[in-house]
C-alpha cells in the first residue's frame, strides 16, 4: 500500500465528508418514497440493497450524464421511467430496446446529444440483455461511447465493483491538492485511477462516497475559474493557493 499518498488521500476524504456530510450517491429516481431516500432519490448515509432495476437504471443514468448536469439526465431518467410505466413494465434492457432508438431519443431529449446517447443506451441495454450477472469492464469499454469513467461509474454504482472513478473534478482537486496530472487521457485516468486504488483500503463504500464528495466540492467551491479559497475545507493541505499569484 502507498502510505504517502493514503495520508494526504485520507486526509482529504474527512476534510470533504466533514464539511459536506454523506451525499447519497447514486441518487436512483425509482426508489422516491421508500424509506432512507429523499424526493431525489439521494440516500445519505444508507446504501441500499440493490435491485436489478436499480442496477439499470444507474447504468442508463451514467450514459445520459455524460456532458450534462444531474438536473437534465433527471427529466430525461422521469420521462423514460414514466414511459416504460405507462406500457405496464419496469426500466430494464428489454423495456428500452422495445422502445426503439428514436423514440428513446425523444424520451432523453433533455439529456443533449440525444441521438448518440439514445444510440449508445441501445447498445448498452443489448448487451445487458445478453449477460447475467456483472458485465466485463472491458465489454463496457467495448461498447461505442462508453469510456473508462462511464464504464467504472457503472461498476462502482451499480455492480460494487472496485474501481474509483476518475472524472473532470477528481483530476481539478487532485492536481491542487496533491499536484497530480490534470490531462484527461485514458493513460493519465489509469495512473491517477491505480495511484489511488493502491493508497486507499479496497472498499467501494469508500470509492463511492469519496467520489461524490469530489464532485460536490468541484461543483461548489473548487472551481475551474476563481475556486473559493478562503471559504475551502481543504486549504491547509492545498498547493494551489500557495501558488496562485
Ligand atoms: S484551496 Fe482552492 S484550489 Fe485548493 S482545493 Fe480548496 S478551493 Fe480548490
């Protein structure tokens, strides 16, 4: 295990989930009005047992929030659910392969790049059809329009599968904080991807909050231009602000 880098990673982890609290993720727009969710579908310190629908919905929810905010894959993932409800079935591979490509892609307008997501959401559920039990991280890779932080969003959230995802904001806090690599390249995602994995115990709970907790300051404080320093959990441990002129 990388002992260095664990303290500054652990370090980091407490600051970020201290200020913040628990963030719920992945909020599961199917599970609104049971117990331990809120009227999103966060759930805040309880992880619960997942169903397969909840699987697939994850994984559709991980394809329509690629370029986009949370607020629009949620009125694409409400129009969706209320379409398959409407026919008397649940979210599932088979449910949106009956729907057909351009139907879907009305359904996730919301969503943008509606065709090619509605494409790829078509490709994916083929596949999730076809196999029982965990996809291969490698078939999600193959699949067109499904990359490294896509696929391990997929297999962290929705199958428990140990990979911490590395997305825009891990990279932005990590390059400050810790003085990583900002590029966005797959070589670069894998390094900064198992430089983590080897620091941090093996527990996708851990992976799951800690990612969350990066992009909720990414989103809020850190910020690409002008982050909010003099208001930031972390700014003792920061090398940016040091740096900055
Ligand atoms: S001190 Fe500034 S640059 Fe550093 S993590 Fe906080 S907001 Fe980001």
């Amino acid at each position: 295990m990388d002992t260095e880098h664990g303290t500054i990673f652990i370090r980091l982890y407490e600051l970020l989930l201290e200020s913040y609290g628990p963030r719920g993720w992945w909020p599961l727009l199917g599970r609104v009005g049971q117990p331990g969710f809120d009227a999103e579908g966060y759930h805040p310190g309880f992880e619960p047992e997942l169903s397969n629908t909840d699987r697939f919905e994850i994984a559709v929810g991980a394809i329509l929030t690629q370029n986009t905010s949370w607020i629009n894959v949620r009125r694409a993932l409400g129009n969706l659910s209320r379409h398959v409800r409407d026919r008397c079935t649940m979210l599932s591979p088979e449910a949106v392969l009956d729907i057909g490509t351009e139907v879907l892609a009305g359904l996730i307008r919301s969503s943008g790049y509606y065709n090619q997501k509605a494409r790829k959401l078509m490709r994916m559920s083929s596949m999730f059809a076809g196999i029982k039990g965990v996809p291969e991280r490698d078939g999600l890779l193959n699949l067109w329009g499904i990359g490294p932080e896509t696929a391990d969003s997929i297999l962290l959230y929705a199958f428990d599968g140990p990979v911490f995802v590395i997305d825009a904001y891990t990279r932005r806090i990590l390059s400050r904080v810790a003085g990583f690599e900002l590029d966005a390249s797959d070589q670069v995602y894998h390094r900064l991807q198992s430089t983590i994995q080897n620091a941090l115990p093996r527990d996708t709970g851990l992976y799951r909050e800690y990612h969350a907790l990066l992009v909720e300051h990414g989103k809020n404080r850190c910020l690409k231009r002008d982050p909010l320093c003099s208001d930031c959990p972390v700014r003792g441990m920061c090398d940016y602000i040091v740096q900055k002129p």
